[in-house]
C-alpha cells in the first residue's frame, strides 16, 4: 500500500547523501519534496501540515546529532514523525473487570466488519479467551449467515436469534447476547453491527442505541484502508456521533496510496488497534506504528517476521530440530519437507522478504516470487522415496528421470535442487562446528581448499539454499550498494564475516 510513499521518500533521501551538513536550503527543499509525497500520498491537508512543521523545527533545532550525515538525520527525524503520526506506540484492549468484556464494531457497509469480526474473535482465542460473536446487523442481506459462516471457521461461537434480512431488534439481541454469555462463561463480546454506504440518521440512531445497551468497553471503528480521505471523514462522524475508542484498518494489503492510514489516528485522536493484511482470518495482528514506520521508510519489519516464525514453527518441531543440530544428526530431505511447510504457514514468500531491511529496493524482484517455487520442490522431493528422502546421494541418473517425470519438472530442476541442497547439508554441519557442537566438519585434506572452507565456497561463508527450480531466491541487483538503502546508515549493525571465521576454525582443527 505504502510502496509509492516509499518511493519517493527513498528518492528524497538520495539526494541528500553526500552532504556535509544541513543548510537552511536543503532543509526549505526536503521539507517541500516529502510534503508534495505525503499530499500524493492521500494524507489529509492537517496532518501533512503539522508534520512538516514538526520536521522544519528539529531538522534546524539542537535535537539533530552531529554524528550523523544530513541524508541520517533527516531519516531519522522522518521515521520518529512517522511514529508520532501513526500513534506513538501499540496499544492494548481494554477489558473489563467483571467479564464479559464487550467490543463493539461499527462502520459503513462493504468495510470489512464481519470478516474482521471472525479475525478478532480467533485472535482472542488464540490468547486464551472465550469470544462469543453477535449477530446485530439484521438489515444487510445474509449478514446473519455471513457471520456464522466466519464465526465456524475462526471456532468461535455465535449468537443469531434473529434470521436478519430486515427482521428483528438489534438493539435487543446485543442486549440478550450479554445474559447469554454470561450463562455460557464467554468473557468477551463482539458484537457485528450494522452499517450503510453512507452516514444517515437511522444507522447513527441504532449504533448509538445498541451502545447504551451493552455499554462496550470497546467501540472500534473498521476503517477500509483503501478509501482514502473519505474513511477520515466518515471516522469522524462516527466519533462525534458514537464515541469511538479505537480503529481497525482493514484491506491494508490493498494498491492504495495509504493516506487514511496516515491520517486516521492525528485526525480522530483515537488509536489504531489491528490491522487486517489479507482475506484469511490468520491476516490479522496487532498495529505497531514504529514498525510500520519503518516499512515505510524502506527499513523492513524483522520482529513481526520474527513473531510470525515463531507463531508457524510449533515448539515440538523447533525442540526436534534443535536436538537434531545439537546431536550432530543429518539434515535430511524430509526435515527440509517439514521446515518448508511451517515457512508457508507464515504467508507468500514476498510479502515475508518485503519484510527483511533494504528488500524496498528489490520490489521488480519481490513481484517476480510466487509459491510456484515451493510447489515444484515440494512436488520433487514427495516424488521421491522415504530412503532416497534421508540419503539423497543414492539417487542415479534414471531415478532422477522419473523423480522429474513424476513431479512435471525438469531433471535439471531435479539435479538444481539436490546440489543446493548438499550445500544446505554442508552449512548445518558447520554451524555445528562453529558452535563447538558434535558432528563437527574434519579438515579437508585437499591443500587445493586449505584456504577455502567448502568445496567451491571460495571463503565467502555460508549461503541459503536458494536456487528453487524455476529461479532462485532474489539478489542485490549488480553494482548495488547495500549501505546505500534507505535507513542504513542509520542502523548499522556489525558486519560477521562468517568465511573468515570458518577458515579460522578450520585451521584450529588441522593444527590439532
């Protein structure tokens, strides 16, 4: 959504490096350039304002370090505002003392707030609670049904005494919905309101109503991330007329300029609570402004990667694969069959690489990927037998035709894959022996590699087994300079030459 705002923020950026420091010029000129890029952006005209205001007051105060290069300073002024603009920090629920903890949705028709229902009940439970759904949109055409269809697949229960369709009191269902999840121990409440496509009485009149019945603790409002400028406006009607007290964005996934997104929280004064990133109920999480911040800015999200990881790969087969590395055990074509489905768990290759810092300059790149590639490997190695699957090296030349036939690839993507994957073997070893595990790689004998680690790794340290047949995993575009994207300088991190720390090791061995 933020790809043409990172853009031209990153262009901006640009060319200022090279500078010696900041001058009243440069400062007059960077300010108008992000000012045309958030206004392009769709960012309301107050918003635009006052950050362009707070950026000219700390580009020329006592706030900017001296350690840092124009192109620095300006990154980080920008990223810190971004932060400021998106909210400051994450904030949680509030729930309710006794439960059951009520959260009411609200917003026009067509925003998303019955699918994001079922996504938040199953977030809720995926942290222990016992949501219960409601279903008080009785006026749009098979809303009832909708929500119990989203509501079977999150597993989550739902209230629906009314058949909807224009019949039955929402006010009264909402207000039945807390007695019935009292009975049946449900500790919180969301209930599915209705909405139009445009802001009327009627539909203020009956949110407002079933507000005083179930007094929430929560009234969210679902904002379609790709509307633009009218989602703000329509924000605040909501929260003149009901009182909103927070904000989900949803289709934030979409091709839009993601101005609503950056004007919603300065506009409202409300937070951004969550975020629904994609059609599944799993495309769902938590709104963390500085890590959106920072995707803006090209700087890449790796804790929500991180957490993703954590949440796809289960800890038995994290316990299975640590013992598997500390006991010296080979990797196998099947281990690999297993780490392949959990990355596929976390979502489509290219959106997971987008996260990773500097991928913003790869984006022709990105847009080639497609799980095409986890398919034809996944088809290769089912292809193969439960032995050829633990030792690869007793596949010949006519077991790898038919593997190929079998799996409608070439035997050239057959051959690609077991080679790169012989190099993923090599690489667990040596994290072994880096680790002074067992299982530790003996000195090669060959003075040839004396100085090289690996056979043909020439010293460069250890690689991910890319290359999937069909293309490989993405590289630096040639002449690129990694130090050169948006936000590194900023954040640096030292550099490990594994190579050189592998050849140390290796001659360590040799002398013993």
């Amino acid at each position: 959504m933020f790809d043409t705002l990172s853009d031209r923020l990153s262009g901006i950026f640009t060319k200022l490096r090279g500078k010696g420091r900041l001058t009243e010029a440069d400062i007059d000129a960077t300010a108008r350039e992000i000012r045309l890029a958030l206004l392009e952006a769709d960012v309301a005209l107050p918003v635009v304002k006052a950050f362009i205001h707070r950026l000219k007051e700390r580009a020329r105060g006592s706030s900017v370090s001296q350690a840092l290069n124009p192109a620095q300073q300006v990154i980080k002024i920008v990223h810190e505002e971004l932060i400021h603009v998106l909210g400051g920090e994450a904030r949680r629920l509030n729930f309710a003392k006794q439960p059951p903890t009520v959260i009411m949705l609200a917003g026009l028709q067509g925003a998303g707030k019955t699918t994001l229902a079922g996504k938040l009940a199953r977030w809720l439970k995926a942290q222990g609670s016992q949501p219960l759904l409601v279903a008080a949109d009785l006026q749009r055409p098979n809303a009832v049904n909708q929500l119990q269809v989203v509501g079977q697949r999150a597993g989550v229960e739902v209230y629906a005494p009314e058949p909807g369709n224009g019949v039955g009191d929402p006010i009264a269902v909402a207000k039945e919905s807390i007695e019935h999840a009292r009975r049946h121990m449900r500790d919180i409440v969301i209930v599915d309101t209705a909405g139009r496509l445009g802001i009327d009485a009627e539909m203020m009149a009956q949110a407002v109503g079933i507000r005083d019945a179930v007094d929430p603790d929560e009234i969210i409002f679902v904002i379609d991330a790709m509307v633009g400028q009218d989602a703000v406006a329509t924000a605040e009607a909501f929260r003149d007329g009901v009182g909103i007290t927070g904000v989900v964005l949803s289709k934030l996934d979409g091709d839009a300029r993601g101005g609503a997104a950056l004007s919603v929280r300065e506009v409202t004064g409300q937070p951004i609570l969550f975020a629904s990133t994609g059609e599944k109920l799993e495309d769902f999480d938590v709104f963390h402004p500085d890590r959106m911040a920072s995707r803006i800015l090209g700087m890449g999200d790796v804790l929500t990667l991180i957490e993703q990881a954590e949440a796809a790969f289960d800890s038995d087969q994290k316990e299975k694969m640590t013992a598997k590395l500390l006991g010296g055990e080979q990797f196998t074509l099947e281990d690999f069959l297993e780490q392949l489905a959990a990355v596929r768990k976390m979502g489509p290759i290219s959106n997971m690489l987008s996260m990773m810092p500097g991928m913003g300059q790869m984006k022709d790149q990105l847009a080639e990927l497609d799980d095409k590639h986890f398919d034809r490997v996944e088809a290769i190695i089912r292809s193969m037998t439960p032995t050829e699957r633990t030792t690869p090296k007793i596949i010949n030349g006519s077991r790898r035709a038919r593997i190929a036939r079998g799996s409608g690839v070439t035997v050239m993507d057959v051959n690609q894959l077991l080679n790169r994957f012989e190099n993923a073997q090599k690489m667990m070893k040596q994290m072994g022996g880096m680790m002074g595990l067992p299982g530790r790689r003996k000195a090669t004998k060959s003075p040839k590699n004396k100085r090289k680690g690996t056979k043909g790794g020439g010293g460069g340290g250890p690689r991910m087994p890319g290359g999937f047949p069909g293309g490989g995993m993405p590289q630096l575009p040639p002449g690129m300079d990694p130090s050169a994207m948006p936000g590194a300088d900023a954040f640096k991190a030292p550099r490990l030459d594994f190579g050189k720390l592998m050849r140390k090791d290796k001659d360590k061995d040799q002398d013993k």
